[in-house]
C-alpha cells in the first residue's frame, strides 16, 4: 500500500512571486492530466471547518472559481458547513491529486460571496442543478429519498426547461482568502518537498520549506 514517488521535485527558485499563480499552473497541469483519464475532477477539494466549540467536520466540494483573492465554492447557507463558518470563519482546502504525486493545502477566512455574483453563476449551472439548490434542506435530516424525489419533481413541474428557476436566497457563495498555501509534491524515499506560502503583513508572500 506504499506508493513509491518518483516525481520531479519542487524548488524555491522556481515559484513566482503569488500562491494563486503557482495554483494556475499546478491547476492546469491537473487539468490537462484529467483529459487524458488520469486525474479524477481536479476541482474536487476537501473543504474542513469547525464549529465554535473547535469540532472539525469536512467533506468534498468542487471548486468553481480562483483568482489573486483566492477560491470560491458555492453551497446552501443553512448545511453545516456554512453553519459552522457563520460561527467560525477560519478554513483549510485540500486539492488531492494524489495520481500526480501532488497536494495543495490551503488555509484562510471564508466570507459570503455578494448575490450579484452568486446570481451570475447560478445562471451558468445546468437546469437539474438549480432545481436540486432549492429541492435540498443541505445536511437537515430527512424521512425518506421518495421525499427528496417528490420535491424535485414538483419544482420540475413548476420550473419546466427553459424557464428561468430563481436564486434560492439560502443558496451561494463563500470566496476564501488564503493565508498560507502549501504545495507538496512527492518525491523518493518519502523526502518530499513541501513548499508553503505564508502571507505577511505588507500583502506580500513568504516561501518557507517544511520537512517532509
């Protein structure tokens, strides 16, 4: 069960000055690799939060946006994890792409997205995904799968294709704005290289090296 790395390494010399910019390429390479089959949705993440108490919780969200503020997911306001950041505004993302021998591991503050924005990206998402944001009580318990079913279809009925579904006011965005982001990248005999960004007072970014 001991995958034996073999990767090119990451050195200091070769990173720009920002994190986003060693994520967009990092991204992209993840990118092309899913187009060829060997990465399985680069934009999955494992997004962990912890409520006010410090109780973690985490679970897989897809990426939709990044850019020099950071990332952008989007969500139901009223699950557990937008719960807990209403509580606890502090953050960590983990993009596993473990076919590539490579994880960035990001941690920062999450605050909503404006609805303007929400609203524009709500407009891109396909039909049955717009239905599905207001079928969703997110996280609450329900008495059966025929419940979640039945809600759907009655939206399906209300909202047929092709007309225009409206934004759930409970439903949008939470944009992350890092503090340090670490790029970890393989190598042989488990001596990996672990390169993290940390930001500094001045908005600039220091690159310190972790041992592995």
């Amino acid at each position: 069960m001991r995958a034996h790395y073999r990767a090119e390494g990451l050195d200091e010399a070769d990173l720009p000055a920002h994190p986003m910019d060693q994520f967009d390429r990092w991204f992209k390479q993840a990118a092309q690799a899913a187009m060829h089959g060997f990465v399985h949705e680069p934009n999955a993440m494992v997004v962990s939060t912890a409520d006010a108490e410090g109780r973690p919780s985490s679970r897989t969200v897809l990426l939709k946006q990044y850019d020099e503020q950071g990332f952008v997911f989007y969500t139901n306001y009223d699950s557990r994890k937008a719960r807990e950041l209403a509580e606890n505004p502090y953050i960590s993302l983990l993009f596993p792409w473990h076919p590539m021998a490579r994880q960035v591991i990001v941690t920062g503050t999450a605050r909503r997205t404006g609805r303007d924005e929400t609203a524009a990206y709500f407009r891109t998402r396909p039909h049955g995904s717009q239905l599905g944001a207001w079928a969703s009580a997110q996280s609450s318990v329900i008495p059966s799968r025929a419940e979640l079913d039945a809600s759907y279809a009655e939206l399906s009925a209300r909202y047929p294709e092709g007309e225009q579904v409206p934004v759930p006011p409970h439903w949008g965005g939470f944009r992350i704005a890092p503090q340090a982001v670490e790029f970890w990248q393989g190598r042989e005999n488990r001596l990996h290289d672990r390169l993290r960004y940390v930001a500094q007072p001045d908005g600039s970014w220091r690159v310190e090296r972790l041992s592995p």
